[in-house]
C-alpha cells in the first residue's frame, strides 16, 4: 500500500507539472509575438514542403544515357568474341569449301560471274542478318530471364534513345562479322567491289532492319522456344529461299514470282550488285523497300517500347 501511495504521490507531481507548462506556454502565445509566430506558422508555403526528389530533366537527347547502352550492347558481343565474330567466320567457310571448293568446275558461271564471286556475298550478308538479329534480341531475353528489365526502363531514357541504341549494337555486331567474313573469305577468291554505295547501304541497312527485327522478337518472346520459332521458322527460310546460293529466276513457278516478295531477297541482290555490278532484281525497288522497312520497323519498336509491351504489367 505504501508503494502504490509513493507512485500516486509521484504521478500527480508529474501532471502538475505538464499543466503549469501548458499555463506558461499559453500566456507566452497570448502575447502579440506570439500570435504572429502562429499566423506565421499557418501561413507556411506549401513549396516549403519535404517533396520526394525529382527525376532528372534532360532536355533534348539524352546522349549520355543513349552511349552507355550502346556501349553495353556492343561490350556483351565483344567480350565472348570467340563465339560472336569467330563461330560465325568458321560457318561461312564451311559453305565456301561445300559450294565452291567440293564442286570446282562443276558450277558453271552465274551470268557471266565465276560461282565463288557469286556466292560470296550472299554468305557475307547471311551472317550480317543472323548476327544482327542475335544480338538484340538475346540482350532483351536474357533481361527478362535473369530479372534485369527494370535496368532498361528506370533510367531516365526515352523509347528513341532505347530503340536506338539496342538497334544500333546489333547493327555493329551484325556489319563487324560481316567485315570479319569478308576477310576471311577473300584467300578464296578475288571479290571485286563495283558499287562501294550498294555495299554499305544494303549492309548496314540489313544490319538495322534485322537488329530492330530482334528487339521486336526479344520482347514479344517469354522464353527461349519462342526465339526458336522466329529463328528456325522466319529468319533462315527467308534467308536460305532469297537467291544466296542461286539466281532466283531459275526457280519453277509460282516460287519464282513469290521470291520477289521476300524482302531479304532484295537486301541479298543490292548487296551482291555493290560487289558484281549486276542486280537480279530491280535495283530501285530494292533501295526504295529497303528504306520503308527501316521506317516501318522503327515506328513498330518505338510503339512497343512506348505501350510498355510485355514489359510493364
């Protein structure tokens, strides 16, 4: 009992000291200071306010941010050269012995062109396709697997600095094995270079379509079997039935008037005519189509990288 006495005893000192505070804080607020301090007080800006930090506002293009992943995108096929810009050099030779050294003197000449001068270009712009598209669109399936989108999305970079940069590091992988290629096939046969504009046209715009191509795949692909499908199922039947090994008019109807609505086959012949001087098809559709898929396939990755496709849920 005596201790529940001393506690009360202490409880209500306690209380009148809080109440003699609130007594003196109450006469200091009744003084002309202290109701100006209040009015102060009430009338505090709302700009004043603790805000959380704001992104940052680039104005114009965001060129730091576009190089860093242009550079990220060219250091991932670089850095495993051995299998990005070799493996691919060791393929197109492997076509080379089976269709020009393993048939010597059995292929007649293409329209006047020795078959090895043919070919050769054909299989420089294969691999510049199949690299390109590789390169784009394994960067963003591999994002996806390893949880690793969100490091294209939270920077402060627009769909044209993303579409840009992905497609401009797959159009470097896809031209620099073209490159490769082209030296490592030229102990083969003596390629002349009649149209320096056709060659780089054709093969860089190659390069930019199919790596834009890749980053439509990349994104619209929720595992590697559906990479697989557009692979095995678009890309090589486009590129094996576009003319690379043989001239397209030789075909029996009706596989003869629907190769000249593949598109590869236009981007196959342009490229070939900057080496040989001679086009299959019609050289002016060919820049002309060249052009509106570049433009088309552009708008399509700008819109789907915009909308948040299968990348914002």
């Amino acid at each position: 009992m005596a201790t529940i006495g001393a506690l009360s005893f202490v409880h209500r000192n306690q209380i009148l000291i809080l109440f003699r505070g609130f007594a003196l804080g109450a006469r200091r607020l009744a003084q002309p200071g202290g109701r100006a301090q209040i009015g102060a007080m009430k009338d505090m800006p709302a700009a004043a306010a603790v805000i959380p930090p704001q992104p940052r506002d680039y104005h114009g293009f965001n060129w730091a941010g576009f190089v860093t992943l242009y550079t990220r995108e060219v250091r991932r096929f670089w850095k495993v050269g051995l299998q990005t810009l070799a493996a691919p050099v060791v393929t197109a030779l492997l076509y080379m012995m089976v269709f020009v050294v393993a048939v010597r003197g059995a292929s007649p000449p293409v329209d006047g062109t020795p078959f090895a001068v043919f070919v050769a270009p054909g299989l420089i712009m294969m691999q510049i396709l199949n690299n390109a598209f590789a390169n784009s669109s394994s960067s963003l399936l591999q994002a996806k697997f390893n949880g690793l989108i969100g490091d294209f999305m939270t920077p402060p970079l627009s769909p044209l600095e993303q579409v840009l940069a992905f497609s401009l590091g797959a159009a470097t992988r896809g031209v620099a094995v073209g490159a490769v290629t082209m030296a490592a096939i030229l102990p083969f046969t003596a390629l002349p270079v009649a149209h320096v504009w056709a060659v780089v046209y054709f093969g860089v715009s190659a390069a930019l379509i199919l790596g834009m191509v890749g980053i439509m795949a990349g994104l619209w692909a929720e595992k590697f079997d559906h990479m697989a499908v557009v692979t095995n199922f678009v890309i090589m039947p486009l590129t094996f039935l576009s003319g690379t090994f043989y001239l397209v008019d030789r075909l029996p109807e009706p596989f003869r008037s629907a190769s000249h609505y593949n598109p590869f086959f236009y981007l196959i012949d342009g490229f070939r005519y900057g080496f040989i001087g001679h086009a299959e098809g019609s050289l002016m559709a060919g820049v002309g189509m060249t052009a509106g898929l570049v433009i088309a396939m552009a708008f399509t990755c700008l819109w789907m990288f915009e909308s948040g496709y299968k990348l914002k849920s």
